[in-house]
C-alpha cells in the first residue's frame, strides 16, 4: 500500500519499507534529537535489521521526486506490530519536524491497523514525544516501568482506539 499527500514542503509518499531502507532507517533512529543526553543509552547501539522490517508491518514517508516515483529521501517511518498491537517505532528527521510528517505516519497506521482488524493498538511513549501522541488522538493508559540500563525512565503509555469506518 502506499499513499500520497502534500504537507508543507512538498509531496510526501508513503510506502513500504524493504530490505534495503535498513540502514536508512538505523540512521535515523541513532541521530535523532530526541535521543540526546541522557536518553542516548536508549537508542546506543539500535538497529533497524532486514529481519525486522519483512517481520513487521513497516512504512516509510519519502520526498515524492517524481509524480510517480517515490524514490526520495526517507523523511520518517513507523513499525506496527500486530500480535500484541503495538505502535513499536515512530521517528522523523529532526529537521524536517513540524511538517505533519509524524500525523501522516499515524493516519497511515491507522488505517493499516483498521485494515488488519485491530480496535486498539498500544504505545510505549519516548517521554519528550508525549505532547505529540495526544495531539494525534492517543488515551493515555498507564505507565511503563524503567528498563535498565538502556531505558532508566518510566515512559507514559498510550492506546489508539481504532474505529470501523
């Protein structure tokens, strides 16, 4: 599947991930501004692998180049994951933050979460992203505990309640 719409900024494809977008997708996670300081032990060392983009339901946002050819940069990309449901993944490029990128990969998952049948799909917030998961229509639901020594910090969680359309 994949969709097409115009932010500002210009167009923005999304698609699905494939094999090769992997290191791509490790970059962006690694250089995210998000992660700076004393949130850095949570993404030292991550990896985006082949295995786990053909094991989840992973979509890419690209710079549409062309009319038909959305070969561009990737700008951003989530994970869902189906069994439990759960939104694993969800960056942008720092510097392209404010565009509606992060609203488009949600919209898009959405919809792929509906399409798969799910009502509900849960997601474990970076604590700085907490703002933007209420924004874009997440309850949150509770609270999950430290994970030392990579993620030392309890981290809000959240839920989108899917509903048939």
């Amino acid at each position: 599947m994949s969709s097409r719409t115009s932010p500002p900024g210009g167009p923005i494809a999304i698609r699905r991930a494939v094999a090769r977008d992997a290191k791509r997708l490790t970059r962006l996670v690694r250089n995210s501004g998000a992660y700076e300081g004393v949130y850095a032990a949570a993404v030292a060392g991550y990896r985006v692998g082949q295995d786990y983009i053909e094991a989840h339901r992973t979509f890419v946002a690209v710079e549409a180049v062309e009319a038909d050819a959305p070969a561009g940069r990737i700008l951003g990309f989530y994970s869902l994951v189906l069994a439990p449901p759960e939104l694993d993944l969800l960056f942008v490029a720092d510097d392209v933050q404010g565009r509606g990128i992060g609203r488009l990969l949600v919209a898009h998952m959405l919809s792929e979460a509906r399409a798969a049948g799910l009502d509900r799909v849960k997601v474990v917030s970076h604590v700085p992203a907490e703002d933007f998961y209420h924004r874009v229509g997440a309850v949150r639901i509770g609270t999950a505990p430290a994970n030392p020594p990579a993620v030392p910090w309890d981290r809000p969680e959240f839920e989108f309640r899917i509903t048939p359309e």
